[in-house]
C-alpha cells in the first residue's frame, strides 16, 4: 500500500525563484515592510500568487509582520460566561469587523487577575496578537499598566476615566440609570433596590453614584445590594430583600441573567410582578423578550458595540492616537414587569 505524497510547501525561497530576487527582498515585499522598490514589490506579489504561496502566523511574527489576530481574556468561571448574553454579543460584533479584515479573535478566560495580566504579557512575548481589548476595567487596572509598559495597543471597554489614557469606548450608564429610576418614580415607587455587578467595576461605581443620585433627588429610598452577576446571586439578593421587614418595591439589576432569575424567584415566594415588585434589567437581551411578563430593561445593541469595539482596536494597531470615544446611551424599553406600586406601599 503506498501513501500519497502531501504536496511541498512553497517557500519564501521559492517566490525569491520565481521572482528572481533575494529572499530578503521578498520577506520585505510580502510584509509590506520597506526596503524594495515598487517594481519589485510587484513582481514578488505577482509571483507569490503563481505559486500559491501563503505564509503560516508563526513565519508572519517571526519575518517581522503583524500576527492577525486580536486578544480578549476574560476573567469568568466557564459555565457562567457560557449563559451570560452580554459576552456573546459582544464576542460577535468583534467577530464581524475582525472577518472584514481577514483577522482573528483570541480568547481566554482566566480564574483572578493575575492569571488576566499573564495572559497579556505571554500574548505580547509571543506576538500572538497584535493588540488586546479590555473589558470590566477596574481603578487601576493591572492590565492597563501592563500595556502601557510593553506598548502592546489596547483599547478599554468602559470608562474613560479608568481607561489612563489608552482609547476608550464607553457608555453613559449615569443618565441611563437615571432614565431607569425616573421612570419607576413616575410610576410611584419610593422604595427601590438596585442589585449590582462586584464593587470592584468601575461601571459598577458610575451606576451607583447615579442611582442613589437620581433617586433621592425624587424622594426615593435607594438601597444597594451586592452581587457576582450571576443567577444565584440574582435569586438570592431578591429573595433576601423581598422577605425583609421593609420590602422594596422595585428591583433594578446590573445585567439581564440575574433579572430573570429574580422574576423566578418573586413568583415562588407567591407575589406578582409588577402588581407587588417591579423588576428593570440592564443589556436587554433575548432573555427579557421570552419570560412572562417581558423585563423592562435599558437596551441598548452590543454586537454593535463589539463591532465598534475591533475597529478602535484596529484603528489603534494602524497607529491612531489615543482617545475616548461615546456609544448610544442605553435607553429604557419599557415592558410588562414594571407598574405602579402595590396601594399599601
């Protein structure tokens, strides 16, 4: 029995044949690196396309060219990120800009911070990527200073104050909050309980600040409560809060998976939603469209802002100067979870 013979690999050496140059030529003229003339240039591309030749990303990083690809690490437990809408879309929008491009997406996701700072720094001693994105920034981010002292570009998802002068994308969460606790005081309410993301986001500040801003300046009683994100702990914060001696009357949550799980939870504990609690979610995804009643949320659309994302990114790899720029505010989509206040409270 004989095996077919795998058909060789063209090589650089073998363009430098065919174009009857130097392979240094070649290397230079194949990474759009200067060094040879346009003439030359020319003939090495025509002859690579003969030859059918393409190079593999290791000869790319290794000849000195860019390794197409850009890095996201995120630090969630697995099984959490795989039911978490917000990181879906996300990934998406960056997928469709990254294939306009003919570039790829690297993810990883990390158990703590140190293991996020390791990721980056073994990305840009490899040259794995040729820029990293960072999302849920924190005050001073580890992973920002990292970048900033190994030049690797970046670009942070969030607040621009937290971003240290790299580029910022960033939403207003402040007077999106404040659309959210307007629209539940025009309903009535006076006592409301926003259920959060990890006080250790600098997103989570903004939207505190205006929370309890925005609801006492209405006369409201603003209450906060801690939460990891998660179904359990969106559950659990609800159930802890509805059961107390002096319930809120509306519950405001920091994505929509928690959201959901309260609406759950409210219904075992034999109340209505929103005849004895409202319920408001942030992200807006599927989630809030499929559960009865829908979820009142502020919705606003993260593939685009993903897409939006890998273009500053790709902006900043071509060498744009750092700065801060604005997507649309999330707005209110207003649903059946939220209305007036039960008369006894």
């Amino acid at each position: 029995m004989t095996t077919a013979r795998q058909p060789r690999r063209v090589t650089i050496a073998d363009v430098a044949r065919e174009a009857q140059t130097s392979t240094a030529s070649v290397s230079y003229a194949l990474n759009d690196r200067p060094g040879v003339s346009p003439a030359t240039r020319d003939r090495v591309l025509a002859a690579a396309g003969r030859l059918g030749w393409s190079p593999t990303s290791a000869a790319r990083v290794l000849a000195g060219g860019a390794s197409g690809a850009i890095g996201l690490v995120i630090g969630r437990d697995p099984r959490e990120l795989a039911i978490e809408p917000f990181y879906m879309q996300f990934i998406a929008g960056v997928e469709s800009t990254l294939a306009e491009r003919e570039m790829s997406l690297v993810l990883e996701l990390a158990p703590n911070a140190e293991a996020e700072v390791e990721a980056i720094r073994r990305w840009h001693r490899s040259r794995r990527v040729d820029g990293v994105l960072l999302t849920d920034v924190i005050p001073n981010d580890p992973r920002i200073a990292v970048a900033q002292e190994s030049g690797i570009p970046a670009v942070v998802i969030g607040d621009p104050a937290a971003a240290a002068g790299l580029t910022a994308l960033w939403t207003d969460d402040a007077s999106a909050m404040e659309h959210a606790v307007e629209h539940l005081a025009a309903l009535g309410h006076r006592r409301i309980t926003r259920l959060t993301a990890p006080a250790r986001f600098a997103y989570t500040a903004v939207r505190d600040a205006a929370f309890e801003r925005a609801a006492r300046a209405r006369g409201m009683e603003p209450d906060i409560v801690r939460t990891d994100l998660s179904i359990e702990s969106g559950a659990a914060g609800a159930r802890a809060v509805l059961t107390s001696t002096r319930p809120p009357t509306a519950l405001l949550f920091d994505n929509d998976v928690m959201a959901v799980a309260a609406l759950t939870a409210t219904h075992e504990l034999g109340l209505s939603v929103p005849r004895d609690v409202s319920i408001v979610a942030w992200d807006d995804s599927l989630l809030c469209r499929l559960v009865t009643p829908a979820v009142t949320a502020l919705t606003h659309d993260i593939v685009a802002l993903g897409a939006h994302a890998a273009r500053r990114m790709l902006a900043v790899i071509d060498g744009a100067e750092p700065a801060s720029h604005q997507e649309a505010t999330p707005t209110l989509q207003i649903r059946a979870s939220t209305g007036p206040p039960p008369v006894e409270a």
